[in-house]
C-alpha cells in the first residue's frame, strides 16, 4: 500500500502544515539526488507523496486508508441531509453558470470554499476522536464540495485553502 507519510518520513497526521510537508519532500529529493548517492528511481514516488499530503482531501484518504477506516468505494455514506443541501446548491449554480451571474457564482464560490474549511476541521476533529466512520463520511460530502469548486473554477484546487 502506498504510505506518502513513510515515503517522506513523516509522521501519519491529519494536521501536517505545508511547510513542513515541504521540508521533508525537499530533504528527501536531496538525498536521492545521484550526486548524493542517492536513488534516483524514487523521484516519481517522493513527488506522488509530497503532493498526496499537500493536498488536504487526498492527505485525510491516505491517512484513512493507513489507519484501516472505510475506502470510498467501500462506504459512500453522507452526512443526513447532504444530499437534498447539495442537489438544491448544485441547481442554483448550474443557474448561475446558465445565466452568467458573476454575483451569485462569487456568493456560491465563497460559500464552497467555506464549506470546504469546515470539512477539513470536521475531517480533523473526526480523526482526533478517532473517528474512523466519520472522517469517510465526511471526506465522501467534502468530495461533492470539490468538484463544485473545480466546476466553478478549474483553476483552483485543494492546495488553495
């Protein structure tokens, strides 16, 4: 199983900061460098870590899946009420998108990137009870926000929380 926390020799958290995800990842490709006498077939791999832990969302369906919690393909449940929420937001901005209006599409962009912050600190939260049920729940709704995110603009990725 691929463990990017191993890989870049760190431990497996939830509440990994950037900064120190990218310490690790550029300590490691030091150390694999030929000149170093380092490995240099494990490049691919470090990359694949640094940017599974950089993201938020891929970093909490590592961790689950490490910590043996339910795979997404396994366990697509939904917290009650979600899916009525996001059918009805989803309509709204297919509207949006339909009609053209900036000022609705920026309130939706603004509320899924707030409802994103909120994911990631239930995602935590579930985590530090040890939760395991939960953070798959949760991670399965924060998905739906994403591609929200991604459709409203393709530019924007997790890595922009």
């Amino acid at each position: 199983m691929f463990d990017p926390f191993a890989i870049l020799g760190l431990p497996r958290r939830f509440d990994l900061t950037d900064a120190t995800v990218r310490r690790a990842f550029l300590a490691k490709v030091q150390s694999a460098h030929p000149d170093a006498g380092g490995d240099q077939d494990i490049g691919a791999d470090l990359t694949k870590a640094r940017d599974t832990l950089l993201n938020p969302e891929s970093r909490a369906d590592a961790l689950l899946q490490l910590l043996g919690g339910p795979a997404k393909d396994a366990d697509k449940s939904l917290p009650p009420g979600f899916l009525m929420d996001i059918m009805e937001t989803r309509e709204a901005l297919d509207a949006a998108l339909a009609s053209n209006n900036a000022a609705e599409l920026e309130r939706l962009k603004g509320w899924a990137h707030a409802e994103r912050q909120n994911y990631a600190q239930a995602v935590a939260a579930a985590f530090a009870s040890g939760d395991l049920k939960n953070v798959r729940t949760t991670l399965n709704a924060w998905r739906y926000i994403e591609r929200m995110i991604e459709q409203m603009d393709p530019n924007t990725n997790a890595l922009d929380l």
